[in-house]
C-alpha cells in the first residue's frame, strides 16, 4: 500500500474514509460553480472587480449592521491581519492555549503585530473563561514599561476542541476585556458550523455580543481559499487595506475569492453545508457514548469529534482504513473531523468497526 506523510502519522493513502480534516475534503460544487462563473469576463483586478464590491452589501445585510469586508486567501493571513490592527509591537492578545494562533500558526501573529505577544490561557473544553480573564487582566497595569501592554482578546467561534460559545458566554468574555478597554477578536474558521449549531443570528454571536472584528472562514466548509475579515467595529477598519496588502494578500485575482463568499452566503449554503458536517459529527459522537473503550474527552457541538481510543483499537481503525489524527502531545487522543462531504454510511462504518474493534 502507499504510503504519503502526514504532519502526525504515515498514513495509508488508499483508505476510503477521511476524517482527518475538513480542509482535506472536495469544495462544494456550488463554490466551484461560483468560480467558473466568476471566469467568464475581465474583471477589474486587486478588488476592484463586481464581485468585490457587492460583498460589503450582502455581508451588511447578513450581519445586519455596517460593516467593511477584507477577502483574502487563508485564515492564518485574516486572524494575524486582523489581530495586528488591534495589538501594537509593545501589546498583548489574550488567547486560549490551544487556540489556532497560538499553535498552528507558526508566530504569524507575533509578525504581523511586528512584536506582539501571546498570553496563553488555560480553559475547559478549548474556552476562556470571563472570571480568568476578569482575574487575569486584574493582574496587569503595575508594572508601567516593563510589561506589555493588554491590547486585544481573541477567541474561535468554533473553538480547535469542538466546542462554541454561546452569545452569554462572548458578551461576558467582552465585558471582562473592556475592564482594561481591550477590543475582541474572534476566529471564524469555522464560523459556519457554530453558526448552525447555535441556532442564532450571525449578528448576535458577534457584534451584539461584543465582537469587533471576525475572521470568516469559508475554506473549510466547501471553499477553495475564501476567507475574510469582517470588521464591524470600523476603528479596526483604518488602513487595514495596507496591511493586507503588505501582507501579500490583496489578491490580483480578487474576484475568484469574492465570488466564492458571495454565492457561500447565497441562499444559506453555508449554514446548509455546516449542517452535512455538523450532523455527520453528531452521529459519531451518539455512536461513540454507546461504545465502551471510547470516550468523547470534549461535547461535540460542531463537525469536529475528540476521543479516547485505546492503541489497539486506534491500530484496528486505521489498517481498516479510516483516517484521523492523534493529537500531539498525546497518546490516546484522536480528532476527527466531519465535513460537508461526509455520508452517514461513513460514518456507520466508522462506528460498526469501531464496535467490532470494542468487544
Ligand atoms: C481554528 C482555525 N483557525 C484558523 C485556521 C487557519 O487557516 P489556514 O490554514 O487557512 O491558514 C485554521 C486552520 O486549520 C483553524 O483550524
């Protein structure tokens, strides 16, 4: 069998069952169909095209308020932009410790903001908690020069454990950050999926809540690179054009971006394809509180599914050709990831051999 290198295993390449990660799955026909579109014309370049200009209207009326809109290629490029407009060389973002920016994104942050520093913070299920982040900020302000400066908060909606906030749970975290006067960043890499799992509006879950700048993430639910950063609170707006520029992200073929998030937004496709993937992870998840041998370490309420495996199982599971990480620094916990593509014979299967594997 051949065999191709994945960041935490070798893995078998002809295994038919990926759960490994929703950026490894197909985009939507849908943003695909948007794309070829998008390719029949000359469109003016560097966002100056139809597509991009329409954006700020429909994104408006989706987030029922003004707001300006930042399309661009990857989410490590919209949360470093966007952190960077809020956090000075000399400043500080508050952030859970095993968010996205603070271990996947190799100190994109920290370059963007030419300086600034990450404040790690502990938290149950991958959230931050207002009270720690009340206490913590308490803690701040006495040492004058010599400590960084508080400058933002940033967490991901949903978060890397699978889990989302409720609008309650963001406004709290807001009313402790405006204790120091810190504006709050939210990481929407799979805005979608916590979108549809609340059940709200996406203006309560951000700028109602307290949200001033949001990166939209479109990749990983049926996109081909669409991203944005959607800024409501327009003080994070100024020259953040520049940034993004000097960034390397004011894409000459803006359009195919732009096109993309419209048609996302179109419809409700978006909150459509989370629902394959939310649902998909659901199921697993019911399946697997049937199991004995397997324990679910977070509450699954997107498309992504933390488990326990004992090795043998793990062993069995991945030479029957199911695919999925270890998460790293450990032994035993195992991610997976549903996304819009995966069927429920899938995950039936997974579930059937993962019973088999159990008795
Ligand atoms: C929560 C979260 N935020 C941001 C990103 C960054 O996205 P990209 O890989 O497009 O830079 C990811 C990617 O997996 C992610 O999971």
């Amino acid at each position: 069998m051949m065999r191709a290198y994945c960041r935490y295993h070798w893995i078998p390449t002809l295994a038919a069952i990926n759960f490994r990660s929703d950026n490894e799955s197909p985009a939507a026909p849908e943003m695909i169909e948007a794309l070829v579109r998008a390719n029949e014309s000359y469109e003016f370049a560097y966002g100056d095209d139809g597509y991009s200009a329409a954006l700020t209207k429909k994104f408006s009326d989706l987030f029922e308020t003004d707001l300006v809109v930042f399309p661009l290629a990857t989410g490590t490029a919209a949360n470093s932009i966007a952190l960077a407009q809020m956090c000075p060389p000399y400043g500080s973002i508050y952030c859970h410790a095993h968010s996205h920016i603070n271990t996947d994104e190799c100190g994109a942050p920290e370059f963007y903001s030419a300086g600034g520093k990450l404040v790690a913070m502990q938290g149950e299920h991958g959230k931050l908690d207002a009270a720690d982040l009340s206490n913590l900020l308490s803690k701040t302000g006495e040492l004058g020069d010599h400590e960084v400066l508080p400058s933002a908060v940033s967490i991901s909606q949903a978060t890397e454990s699978g889990t989302v906030y409720t609008p309650a749970e963001v406004a709290s975290l807001k009313t402790a950050a405006l204790t120091r006067e810190l504006p709050l960043h939210m990481d929407g890499a799979r805005f979608a999926n916590a979108v549809q799992t609340l059940g709200c509006s996406p203006s309560e879950i951000t700028w109602k809540s307290g949200v001033d700048v949001l990166s939209f993430g479109a990749t990983k639910n049926g996109g081909v690179m669409a991203e944005a950063i959607i800024v409501f609170n327009q003080d994070y707006a100024i020259q953040l054009g520049r940034r993004r520029k000097r960034a390397g992200h004011l894409l000459s073929k803006m359009r195919f971006v732009s096109a993309q998030l419209a048609r996302y937004i179109e419809d409700g496709l978006w909150l459509d394809l989370a629902k394959k993937a939310n649902d998909a992870a659901q199921r697993v998840s019911d399946g697997i509180k049937n199991l004995d041998g397997l324990t679910l370490e977070h509450p699954v309420q997107a498309n992504e599914v933390f488990v326990r495996i004992p090795d043998a199982i793990a062993d069995g599971l991945y030479k029957a050709g199911f695919e999925f990480h270890r998460w790293p620094g450990t032994t035993d916990l195992y991610r997976l990831v549903m996304s819009h593509c995966t069927t429920t014979d899938e995950v039936d299967a997974f579930l059937q051999k993962a019973g088999d594997l159990c008795e």
